[in-house]
C-alpha cells in the first residue's frame, strides 16, 4: 500500500489495504488512551483507542516476529538475512538517535517493492521483519521492519506509530512509520530517502495509526 517507490519506480495498488482501511473506519470503540493530542498529526486530529482488536494482521505480527528465523540453506525464509539484520542493529547502536532513524530509513528502503497479491497471492498481508528480509513487501512492510529495528534499539513503542493514510497526490492508500523526537514527528516512509518532519508534508491524510499499546483515529 503505497505510491511509487522511491527505489524501484514500482507502483504499488490500491487494493492491498481497502479491507484494513475499511476496519479501521467502520469500528466503534470508546476512548482511554490519556493524551490524544499527542497523536495529531499531518493536521488530523487524533482519537486514541485502546486495544488492537480491530487489528487481526497487526496483532499477528506482534505474536510473531520473534519467531525463530530458520536456516541459511532451505525454505524460503533465510536465517542469514535475520542474522545480518541483527548484525546492522548492533553496528547502529551506538549512534546518536538522530544517525539511527537515517541509517534505518535508507538501509529499509533498498529493499524492493512487492505487492502482497504478487507475494503473498492475498490482498494485504503484513509481514514480519524475517519475511521481509527473505521475500521483500510492501509499504506496511518497511513500516513494520523499521519500527521493530527502532525497537531492538531501544527506542519506546509509545513514541512510534505506524501510519495508514491517504496520498491525496497519487489517490492511493499508503503506509509510513512516524517517531515522535524532541517534540517532532518524524517520518521514515519507503517514498522519500530522507527522514523528515511530518509537518513538511501537505499531501498525507492520515486514517489510522497503531502500535503496541494501542490506536488512534485520525480526523480533520
């Protein structure tokens, strides 16, 4: 769910996240996250929600991505790519925050884009970092790879939100992580090479953003 990538000039489709869009419009839920204005953003504002209910893909990525990698030599899902990545979250731990979201963004979107129906032959599937390493994804992909880097890092899951939104320029769904620092919302998207205050961007209309501990709706 993306637009076209900033590597590979690839265009992702619409339909690889009309159903999560939809979820996440339809579901009524009552408000008990404490600080909604903390989740503004792009203009929107944000109502936060606890619970990752509505959230089947993102719930299955949280009980699994420490699964084990597997091997080097057979299947599909390749150990060494999981232990390379390893092998870079230390090289970059010892950077200033600031260099680690860099690092992260560029090194993330080297990767090539792929459509789930192509990937997966199902419309949207959200993939775990050792899926993405051996088999590639999709904008939710780079998402999810970097903020589980950024928490291998250190980095807290109440200062990150993966971020399902509209691209009003190319009228397509899209997806991009956002990290709250020093008071600013950071962007790491699989779009744009550098990592950029959100309040530079004119064209994103959020729909919804979720993390560990919970989600909030965006509205204007």
């Amino acid at each position: 769910m993306a637009g076209t990538n900033a590597v590979t000039g690839t265009r992702p489709g619409f339909a690889t996240i009309c159903a999560a869009l939809i979820l996440a419009c339809c579901v009524i839920a009552a408000p008990s996250l404490a600080d909604a204005k903390a989740g503004d953003l792009f203009g929107y504002k944000a109502t936060p929600y606890s619970g990752l209910k509505p959230f089947p893909k993102w719930r299955k990525v949280l009980a699994t991505y420490k699964d084990r990698p597997g091997d080097c030599v057979s299947g599909k899902y390749n150990r060494c790519a999981h232990q390379k990545w390893r092998a870079l979250i230390e090289e970059w731990r010892s950077l200033p925050k600031e260099k680690q979201l860099e690092k992260i963004n560029r090194h993330m979107n080297l990767f090539r884009y792929i459509l789930d129906p192509i990937n997966w032959g199902v419309r949207d599937y959200w993939e775990i970092p050792k899926e993405f390493f051996a088999r590639f994804g999709d904008c939710e992909d780079y998402a999810i790879v970097k903020y589980f880097t950024l928490r291998a890092l250190g980095w807290s899951a109440k200062d990150m939100k993966i971020v399902v939104l509209q691209d009003v320029n190319l009228g397509i769904a899209h997806a991009i992580l956002v990290v709250n620092y020093k008071g600013k919302n950071l962007v790491l998207d699989n779009q744009i090479g550098q990592v950029v205050d959100a309040t530079r961007i004119r064209h994103y209309r959020p729909i919804y953003s979720v993390n560990e501990i919970g989600w909030w709706r965006h509205k204007p």
